[in-house]
C-alpha cells in the first residue's frame, strides 16, 4: 500500500499526462499546424521533454524525499508549467480540428454561415485558455471570507453564537505564499474567534517550507486556543512528526487520535482530532474513545470522507477540508462536475446526516495546477446556533 501511495499512482498519472501530451502534438504535427512555425514547434517540444524531465527527477522523490534532486519549488513549477501547456494544446488541437470540418463542407455553405461557424470554432478553442486564465487569476487573488451558521439540536445556551474560524488546505509554496498567507490570517484573526482551526496541509510535499508556513501561523489567535489536525500531504511529505514538534512550540495543540474538553462558561465542547484517514482503511478505528457523553462532540478529520462513520459513532459536528471545493467545478444542473466526487460526495459546504452536520472548506491553495474555478480560496467563520 505504502509503495503504491507514494510512487505507483503518481507515477502512472505522470505517464498518462506524457502520454496525452505526446498524442496531442503528434496531431497538431500532422494537421500542419505545428509545421508552419519553428518556434511553436520548439516550444511544444520543450515543454514535451520538461515533462520528461519532471517525471525522471519526482520518481527518487517520491521513493525516498533523500533522493530529490532538485528543490520542490522546481518540481512545482515543473509540473504546473507542463499541465498549464496540456491546455495550449487542447485549444489549439480544437481549432484545428475544427477548421478542417469547415474546410471540407465550405462549399455547401453561404458565406453568413461559414463567418458564424469560424466565429463559433475561435470561441471554442479559445475557451479552455480563457477559463484557465481566469482560474490563474482567481488562485490568485486574496481569500474571501465564509460565514457558515450551524445549528446544533439541543446547544447548551453558553455554546449559543460560539465563533469558530478554519484554515486549511494552505498548501504552502510557489502559488500560496508569505504575502497570501498572512492575508488570510489577518482575515481569521478580525473574526475575534472563541477557537480557531487549522485542519491539514500545511504544505504539498517534503521540501516545501514548512517552518516558514508554521512560523505565520503562529500569528494566528483564538480564546481557547489554535488547533489543529492533520492532512494527507503532511503524511506524503512524512512531516506529521514534525510540524506537531514545530506548532506545539509555537502554542498550537495537534490532535492526533486524542481530545480535549473545552470548557465555555457552564457548558462542554469536546474537541477530537484525527490523522488523515488512509483511502481503504477502517475509518476512525477507535474513534469511539474520544467522546464525551456530557459535552457537543466536534471532531477534526482533514478529509470529509471520514463524515459518515462519526456521525455513526456520535460526533455532533465534523468540520474537514482536502477537496478545495473540487478547485475545478463545471456546473452542471444542481451538482457541480468536478473530480473530487471520483473519491468523496462531500465537496463543499454543510452537510448533514441523522441529525449530525458536516462543514467542508474550500481552503487556501492549490495543488497540481495552481487554477481555482468555481471554488473560490476561503477562510471560513463558523457559528455554532441553537435550533
């Protein structure tokens, strides 16, 4: 399990985006499109073989972190480029295959026709690059802030308008840096939260700088204190000891299988966290002992898949991240297309079963390629409200 995690599926996705890279330029080769200029034909081949490269220096990476050779920085930047450069080629393998259709049937067309269809083909194959730009831009920009109010049956009155602020899914780096961090703590701290959350990936793989994300962090305050859980790219990057060392020095409080019962004036709020909960595994296997009979039970599990088991178990309120928001969505009647539902329904946004709530962030950063669509960055203020 170990070695497919951190080298098998990786490495088959990279062959499958080479693959697909080679298949697009061999079409665009044969059109002609690709012939007519030397520099787009250099272009695309060197962005082709920089995917070659990525692959040849993440593989030692991902076997063993001694191995990398190069810094994580430039494996990022190595790999977002190349995934950017997948839609340059999607683009232009649409106008061309486009314009050879209008090509072959111009002569049964009248020329109103033929200018709307030429109209039509250039918005189509312009559009996976304007899309992109756009998410480019929006990864970009600032965090906005998400105000959620959740209603617990049966809140005790002193639990009644309890501030709760979240930052997850931070993803420290290249795309989510000093200036976009501080930002979005400044955005958690004006909230003036009774305890804020942080809930899993820090930082994307081992290398990243994660002392340097830990260290604003540390600016980040709440009346009962800053806790935190852990994400799956903290166990990738085989940090998890280490950010805990790093954040309890600096006054966090990692839950690691453990809890702690906060008290608000006459009422309990019972605050448990897990690890990343492994694809496969029993979920929450032992979980049961981290609840409190007489307090409103919240957990933190960086992923939402872990949210149908601890409603079984009891917990009141699970709030989790890892999905971005699906960080891609297309909208697609009431549900939004997006490949996080290939390992989660739980996307975004408040869920509830038999009388138990979920609350999923889209979060901070990005992964991969550094576009958000339709899943803006958040910094999220729960309020926890009596029914």
């Amino acid at each position: 399990m170990e070695i497919i995690r951190r080298w098998l599926l990786p490495s088959i996705i990279d062959a499958l985006t080479l693959i697909l890279q080679a298949y697009l330029y061999r079409f665009l080769r044969e059109t002609g499109w690709v012939s007519r200029s030397v520099l787009r034909r250099r272009a695309l081949q060197c962005v082709y073989y920089a995917l070659v490269a990525y692959m040849v220096l993440i593989v030692p990476t991902l076997v063993a972190p001694s191995m990398a050779l190069f810094s994580s920085r430039v494996l990022t930047w190595l790999l977002a480029a190349t995934m950017l450069w997948m839609v340059v080629l999607i683009s232009g393998g649409t106008w061309v295959s486009l314009h050879r259709r209008m090509t072959r049937r111009a002569g049964t067309m009248n020329h109103g026709r033929r200018a709307f269809l030429r109209a039509a083909a250039a918005t189509l194959a312009i559009a996976p690059c304007a899309i992109v730009t756009a998410g480019l831009f929006r990864a970009r920009s600032g965090p906005r802030l998400k105000e959620v109010n959740l209603r617990i049956p049966g809140l005790h009155p002193d639990l009644n308008g309890i501030r709760i602020s979240q930052l997850t899914d931070i993803h420290y780096g290249p795309f989510f840096g000093k200036r976009e961090l501080e930002w979005a703590v400044a955005i958690a701290n004006e909230t003036n939260p009774h305890l804020a959350l942080i809930t899993g990936d820090l930082i994307t793989r081992r290398g990243d700088d994660l002392q340097g994300c830990l260290g604003i962090l540390k600016a980040v305050h709440g009346e009962a204190g800053v806790w935190a859980c852990h994400g799956n790219h903290e166990q990738y990057a085989g940090v998890e000891s280490e950010a805990t060392i790093i954040g309890e020095r600096q006054g966090f409080h990692f839950l690691r299988g453990s809890n702690e019962v906060l008290r608000f004036g006459q009422a309990k709020l019972n605050l448990a966290g897990v690890d990343y909960q492994l694809f496969g595994a029993e979920p929450l296997a032992g979980a049961e002992e981290l609840l409190a009979g007489d307090a409103v039970n919240l957990l933190l599990s960086h992923t939402p898949a872990a949210f149908d088991r601890a409603a079984e178990l009891g917990f009141d309120l699970t709030i989790s991240g890892h999905t971005h928001g699906g960080q891609v969505t297309l909208p697609l009647g009431n549900e939004n297309l997006t490949f996080a539902r290939g390992f989660t329904p739980y996307i975004r946004g408040v869920y509830e079963r038999a009388g138990k709530q979920l609350y999923v962030s889209c979060g901070l950063g990005t992964v991969g390629v550094p576009v958000r669509l339709g899943a803006d960055p958040e910094v999220t203020l729960i309020r926890l409200c009596a029914t």
